[in-house]
DNA sequence: CGATTTTGACCGGCGC
DNA sequence: GCGCCGGTCAAAATCG
C-alpha cells in the first residue's frame, strides 16, 4: 500500500467543508460531463479538450469516438449477460466509466474495496487494477487505470449495482444542493444509484 | 490477529 | 485447435 496516494480520507461528503475541498484538489470535477448510452447512437461524450472529467454509462456499445480502447472492451463485455438464454440472472451489467483527471489512482467513493487482481493490458502500458467491494453479498466491482495516452487520466470503470448503502451515503445526500458545487456531487451521487440493468 | 494487498498462476472467451 | 488476452483466484506477505 501507498498511504501517501490518499491525501484525503475518502469522498464522504462530510460537513466539513475543508475535506470537500482537499478532494476537489485532487480530483478534477470541474466539468462532470455525463452520458447514459442507453441505446442512443451516440449518447457517449467526446472527449473535449475543456473537460478534465468524463462519464459514460450503460450497457450498450453505442458508436462514440473518444474511449476507444475502453470502448473495444465494452463490447466483448457489454452486458452480455443478460441475454435470454438460460435463466441465469447474473445481476451485472450496469456499468459506469468515469475518466477524471486526478492525482491519485483510486477514487474512494465511499464504499470499501478489497483489492483482487492487477494486469498490465495491451493498449496500456500503465496497469489496471481490479477492486471488489468488500461488503458481504455485494458483488459490485471496479477497475481502474490510468489512460496510456495521458498518464494525468484515470479512467475508473464501476460494474454493478450496490446491494446495500454507501457507509457515507447519507452525510452527502442531505446537503447535495446546499451549495453551487454540490451540483457536482449529486451526480457522483448518482453514480452509485444506477437503477439495475 | 484479522483484513487487505501482492503477484503469479489459472481459466475462459475470442480471433485466426 | 491454438494462442492471445483480459479477468479472477488464492497463497503468501504486509498492514493497522
């Protein structure tokens, strides 16, 4: 481990609002751009030069241009799952990738991770780290790698949904709106209430 | 001392 | 059928 890549506790949203801002430090939010592919051709955003952050969501590959390796993956992975075939309901699927410009690696969002895996991808010279949420039950995982082209992006993959409460879930969701940037956190808070697939 | 990280091995899907 | 590649497992090491 590496105490030194988490300046901050963790993204609780705590009512003190010098640990807001020790986060928004480090982590770029400046330009939240958000996107749910839900089948539009092309819901996915394009990566602009004025937005440090970017999210995509949903299952489906849709055709974007920008998150091309990323965008390779979502296709073998893609939701597959769900296909009718047997009755297996695998409850994964909802995926959400979020590409922030940032200083440390690991966003902590709230939930705890237990790290599981760590890979060295093709199109990547960076690696990427596999995390599985440690909660009992909760199957929730996510990866994270830095982009290779621009080593200053992170790009953090969440699949699935939670089966339980952030730990920090209801400090922030009271004071969502209490100020101008907190427009910004309610939809990180939507992140983590993705509605199932 | 329990929980978490590390890291190489293993496995399964996909393309050729 | 084979090899590549990405994802996961699991035992050992490390941390708090």
């Amino acid at each position: 481990m590496n105490p030194s890549q988490s300046p901050s506790p963790n993204f609780t949203f705590l009512s003190d609002e010098n640990s807001i801002y020790s986060v928004m430090d480090n982590y770029d939010f400046s330009n939240l751009m958000f996107s749910v592919g839900e089948g539009g051709s092309n819901g996915l955003i394009q990566e602009e030069t004025s937005s440090p952050t970017t999210i995509v969501t949903g299952e489906s590959g849709g055709s974007g241009s920008a998150f091309t390796t990323l965008r390779k993956k979502e296709s073998t992975l893609d939701c597959k799952n769900r296909g009718s075939k047997d009755g297996e309901t695998k409850e994964m699927g909802h995926r959400v990738a979020i590409r922030t410009r940032s200083k440390i690696d690991v966003m902590d969002d709230g939930y705890k991770w237990r790290k599981y895996g760590k890979k060295s991808v093709k199109d990547n010279t960076n690696k990427r780290n596999y995390y599985k949420c440690s909660s009992e039950g909760c199957m929730v995982k996510k990866r994270v790698e830095r982009d290779g082209e621009n080593a200053a992006y992170v790009i953090t993959t969440y699949e699935g949904v939670h089966n339980h409460e952030s730990p920090s879930h209801v400090y922030y969701s009271d004071m969502v709106f209490d100020h101008d940037n907190w427009k910004q956190h309610s939809l990180l808070q939507s992140i983590q209430t993705f509605p199932p697939c």
